[in-house]
C-alpha cells in the first residue's frame, strides 16, 4: 500500500498556501520553538486585550497544566461574525439545503449577526449569562449556528447534543453539564423521515431539574406540546428581542464548549474546550489544511453533534468568513446523487466528508455521480475512521477527476484540531495514510512498555508537547482526564489509537487499541454498549466487540447471555436492539446478536474481549494464552454457536 504515491499536482503547488517547502521549514521551526509559533498563529484572532503569557502546559500528571494565551481576552462571537460584515454583510454566510431537494436557504452575513444578536438577547432574558451551559438539540439547520454563536456571545456555554440521541442519552448529557436553557426544534426531518425532537426533549427534562426554558426551532408547521412558562418558540421570541447584544469580553482560557465523546468506561465523558487556544488553532488550521481562499465553497457533510463540525464545519469557516453549505438529509435519499446534485449546484470547492458515506456511494457505481458537474472541486477530505485505499483510489478519480488532493485528518474530540494530515499542497497522498504531523505537533510510536520508538515502527499513537486547540478536561472529572490520557505514557498525550509508521514518516491510523468501537466514523464505548443491553429484562450480561464491516469500517457484535426462562428468539433479538436504540440511539444498533450460554471471563471474573473479537471476526484459531480461563469450554460452545449461525446464513 505505501508504495502508491500521488504527487501533488503542479499547478495545485504552484499556488497552494502551504507548499512542500513551507511545510518542512514552518514544521521544522514550530517544533523548535512552539511558542513563537503559536503565538504568531494567534495574531489571527482579534483579541480585546493581547494576550502577554503565551503557553504554560505539563503533560505530568503530578502537575498536569494546559494553559494557552492565559491573560488574553476576547469575544468569539465577534471574532467568527461581526469581524466579516463590513466587507460581506450582503454575501452568503450559509447555504443551507433541507432534508427534501428543492428546499433550501441561503443566510448572509448580515442577516446571520442579526439572528446571532436577537438570540443573544432572548437567552439573557431566560437568565443565561456567563459561564451557564446551553445545551443545544437540533438538526442540521443554520439555527445551530446561531445558537453556537449566540451563546459564545454571551460567554455562556454550548453543549451540541447529536439530534440522533435517544431522550435517555440527552437527558444524561443535560444532568452532567447542569444546562439552564435546551434549544431544540419542533421535529427534525432526514431521509424523508420526521423525528420528533421537542418529544424528546419533554421525556429528558422529566427528570431534570437545571433546565429553566426551552426554546424552540419552528423546523416546519407541525405542531409541538408547549408548556408554559418554560418554553418559547425561537421565532417569536427572537421577533421581540433587540437586534444588538453587546459582546461578552472572556479570558483566554474560559469555557467554549463541552462536547461528550464515549470512552472505555460506560459514562460519556464531556470534553472542555476554552476560548483562545481552540479559536487560534482551528481557524489557522481549517485555511491550511483545506487550502481555502475567498471564493471557495466549503461542505463539511459531518452532523453538528461531532468534533468535525464543531471545528471544521463551524468555527473553521465562520473565523475565515468562509461560505460553507449545509445539508440536512443523508446521502442516499431520495436517491444517491443527491451529493453530487448538491456539490452541482453550489459549486462547491473544497468537500470533507467520512470514509463510511463514501463506501456506501461506491456500491451504488458510477451512475450517480456521473449525472452531474463535479469540475468545481478542488480539495477534498476525509475524516473520523481509516479510509481503505479503494475507497480512497474512488473518491479520488471518481469524486475528484484525479486532480484533487486529498487531506487524511486525524484527530478527536480531545484534540480539537487536527493533528495528523497531508497538507494539501505539500505532501504527497499515500492512499490509506493519515500523512504527517501538522504544524507544532509531535506524534510518538510508542511501544507497550512506554519506550518512543524512532523510524519505522507501529505501536500506540502519543503525543508529546501541548497545542492550543486540545481539551482542558473533562467535565466533572478531571481525574478521569489525567488517567485517560496522560497516565499511560508518562510525559505523553495517549490517542487510544494504534499507528503505524513507514520509512518516510507517514502515519497509518490502525484502529482504536482501547475498548471503544468505531462504528461508521461513531465512537462508540463497548462498556457503554454492553450496560444498555444488560438492563433488559431478559439479559443476565453482554459482552460487544467489533467485527470488520464493509461499509461501517466496524460493526458492533453483542455476545448475549439471557436470563433462565427466557428463549433465544428472533423476536427477542429485534426487541434488544430497539432497546439499545432507545437508550442511547440508531446509530448504536447492534448490528449481530450472538447467542452466549456464557461468556468466556478468567479467574477474577474479567471477560477476555480478545478471544471475542477473534470469533466475530470468524478467525476460530490462534486464541493465544488461553491459560487464565476460568472455562475453556465456554469458547468452545461459542465458536461452536457461531460456526453453526455462518452455516445456516451460507
Ligand atoms: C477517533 C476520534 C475528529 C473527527 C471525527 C472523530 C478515529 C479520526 C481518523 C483518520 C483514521 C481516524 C480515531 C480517533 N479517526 N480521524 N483520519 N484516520 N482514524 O472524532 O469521535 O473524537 O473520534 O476517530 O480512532 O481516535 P471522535
């Protein structure tokens, strides 16, 4: 695989923002001297008071400190709005395109700083203020970036909850960050079906309390329950709210946002972000890495739940006065050029999607691709799981005409900004790999026993040295914070990724090497998983792994032991996956139920994933030390079961 290049192409070079000499010259000098680095980066943003102490970071976890731009202050809603409109009031912020072809909008500037102050104004009046969390529930609408911008405006807090959570998970994520206000929409529409947001927000707020008022997006005429007193529509309230709001002045590294991710315990975690360190690296890194200039059309395809609109669909573009689309629907509906019409129609340049939508498209052939213009693209990204080199090879011949560099972004909700990539004018694309370090980051292999390897090598992706656009903690606890991430390997920030290194310092990401599944570019906690599926009725427990999935990157495989007196039915089967969807959401569906009489655990009770990944794999040797199991034929009832389910499907 590593030895199929793609050079950058020459006229791309010619005019790119980071050329190949750049980038080795920037990279060199930003490592050698991070501060100055950033600090420059830095002068990007419009501070209200510059910033004179620039980083003070320690990645020990006796004295773990991650500070950048400390006595800075700014306003990030005037940084990623009100800066733009005297040259771009009357040019288009947002291209919006809903669920269903032919309803679209187009929001400019102007008309954006508009929404963003009335907004502003109706939060202050439901009490929000500095420093209080705003959760927000809503679809793929330019409301979600007025709320993002009007909370930040304020400097209160948001906290995006995906729109595809179940109430029992949003509920969960409205106790953990204590939110005074929910902004939500009456329904929500994808794939040309409506889900009732407002429905679910009332089942959360049941059982909670912090939650003063909702408001709520008018996303069509279908009506909502309403209670009085709490709730407001968005539109009438923002019809009598003044249409100016002063800005909130806020230190450097006082709260963005909290974004709850899922790890290898059962409870998400919400990730911090501050203001100065986040604003500073995703706005500089967003134009390098995409290669944007005035003019361009940005889609990023990614759901405003996820890191990848957060920093890349959001704050990215709206810092660079960028004009991006959005899209509401799903690739596939009403049918599967509705991309490729969307792209058509806008023009757009630069396109940043995730490796699992593009093997789906793929199966579908070239046909629906080819009924359209696609010859205004430029640069096009991929992000959230490893892309597989045929999709990569498709989605740059098939998508980009083979002129158009693809950027490979590594990253987390952790890191808040990209770590990992081919610049676009600088690198050369290895199809599959994740490219090379970006600016001011230090990637180590690192092996089992914590030794850095050097060269060539695989092992666990670490990071050594602070940047600015990393989580300041998790909410609530930050002992779970310095445990996750910095007590692995000491001195180093640990990814949970396993990676791979060729002799030209490529990075190949390998797959989560903790116990978190990625499923369709979704991380997913097994545990997690596993404690949705043990409190049905008829569970006694469950173990999940995930198993290779064609068009998912990872399914998840559920291994189920059943209470006694309950049957293994397929009825019982489906009923623990709408279980599942319940609790937390569709896009956590089991995608296999296997069976289990029991579980294979050792001596102290823990159960060996290892071998359980093997058998979902359909790999039924080499189960390696097999010695610590408390009941060796535990496994083989397994493997039994499962060759037995593979017969009958064959
Ligand atoms: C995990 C982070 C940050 C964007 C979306 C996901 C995997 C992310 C890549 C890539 C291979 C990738 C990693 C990482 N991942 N980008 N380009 N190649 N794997 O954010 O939900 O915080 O998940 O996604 O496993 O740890 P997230």
């Amino acid at each position: 695989m590593t030895d199929e290049i793609y050079p950058v192409p020459s006229d791309f070079a010619a005019r790119a923002r980071v050329t190949a000499q750049d980038y080795e010259r920037r990279y060199r000098a930003s490592i050698e001297n991070p501060e100055a680095f950033w600090a420059e980066e830095a002068q990007f943003l419009q501070w209200i008071k510059p910033f004179t102490r620039i980083s003070d970071t320690s990645f020990d976890i006796a004295d773990l400190r991650i500070n950048w731009f400390e006595d800075g202050t700014l306003n990030a809603s005037v940084n990623c709005v009100d800066r733009h409109l005297p040259e771009k009031a009357d040019r288009p912020a947002i291209l919006w395109e809903g669920d269903a072809p032919g309803e679209s909008r187009v929001v400019t500037w102007g008309e954006f700083f508009e929404q963003v102050n009335r907004l502003a104004n109706v939060l202050t009046g439901l009490g929000v203020g500095k420093g209080d969390v705003v959760t927000i529930y809503l679809p793929v609408i330019p409301e979600v970036m007025v709320a993002m911008m009007a909370c930040v405006r304020l400097g209160a807090v948001h906290s995006v909850v995906f729109s595809g959570f179940s109430a029992e998970a949003l509920a969960s994520r409205i106790e953990d960050a204590r939110a005074k206000v929910v902004i939500t929409a009456n329904e929500g529409h994808r794939g040309g079906r409506f889900h009732p947001l407002k429905r679910n927000v009332d089942e959360a707020l049941r059982t909670q309390a912090s939650v003063a008022h909702v408001v709520v997006v008018r996303r069509s005429p279908a009506d909502a329950p309403m209670t009085g007193g709490r709730d407001v529509w968005y539109d009438e309230a923002l019809a009598a709210a003044a249409p100016w709001c002063e800005p909130v002045e806020v230190g450097a590294e006082d709260p963005l946002f909290i974004l709850y991710t899922s790890g290898s315990t059962g409870k998400p975690k919400g990730l911090l972000h501050t203001t100065g360190g986040y604003l500073t690296h995703a706005g500089t890194s967003w134009r390098n890495i995409f290669d944007w200039r005035d003019g361009d059309v940005f889609w990023s395809t990614a759901d405003v739940g996820w890191v990848t609109a957060h920093t890349y669909k959001i704050y990215g573009p709206l810092l660079n006065g960028a004009t991006s689309v959005m899209f509401e629907g799903v690739p596939t509906w009403p049918d599967s050029s509705r991309w490729w019409s969307i792209i058509e129609k806008h023009g757009v340049s630069i396109f940043y999607t995730a490796p699992t939508a593009l093997r789906a498209l793929m199966r579908e052939g070239e046909g629906p691709v080819r009924k359209h213009d696609l010859s205004s693209l430029r640069v096009l990204g991929s992000v959230g799981e490893p892309i597989n080199p045929e999709a990569w090879r498709w989605f740059h011949q098939t998508i980009g005409g083979g002129r158009c560099p693809i950027v490979d972004t590594y990253w987390q909700t952790e890191t808040g900004a990209v770590l990992l990539t081919p610049l676009p004018g600088a690198v050369p694309n290895k199809p599959g790999m994740a490219g090379k370090p970006y600016f001011g980051v230090r990637p180590e292999v690192v092996d089992a026993q914590g030794a850095t390897l050097e060269g060539p090598a695989s092992g666990n992706l670490c990071f050594r040295g602070s940047w600015p656009g990393q989580a300041r903690t998790i909410l609530n606890d930050r002992e779970r914070f310095s445990k996750t991430y910095f007590a692995p390997f000491s001195g180093r920030f640990f990814s949970g990724d396993g990676v791979l290194r060729d002799a030209d310092g490529y990075y190949r990401i390998t797959g989560r090497v903790d116990d978190v599944v990625n499923v369709s570019g979704h991380r997913l906690g097994t545990v997690e998983l596993e404690s949705a599926i043990a409190s049905h009725p008829a569970v006694t427990e469950a173990a999940v792994v995930g198993y290779p999935h064609e068009v998912k990157g990872q399914g998840v495989f559920a291994y189920v032991t059943l209470k006694e007196g309950f049957e293994e039915t397929e009825f019982l089967r489906a009923e623990i996956v709408a279980w599942v969807r319940a609790r937390i959401g569709s896009i956590a569906s089991p995608d296999i139920i296997q069976w289990a009489p029991a579980l294979p655990k050792n001596r102290a009770g823990k159960i060996l994933r290892r071998i359980l990944t093997k058998v979902a794999a359909n790999d039924f040797e080499n189960f390696g030390d097999v010695s610590t199991l408390a009941e060796p034929a535990v496994v083989e009832e397994i493997v039994k079961r499962r060759q037995q389910t593979l017969r009958k499907s064959a």
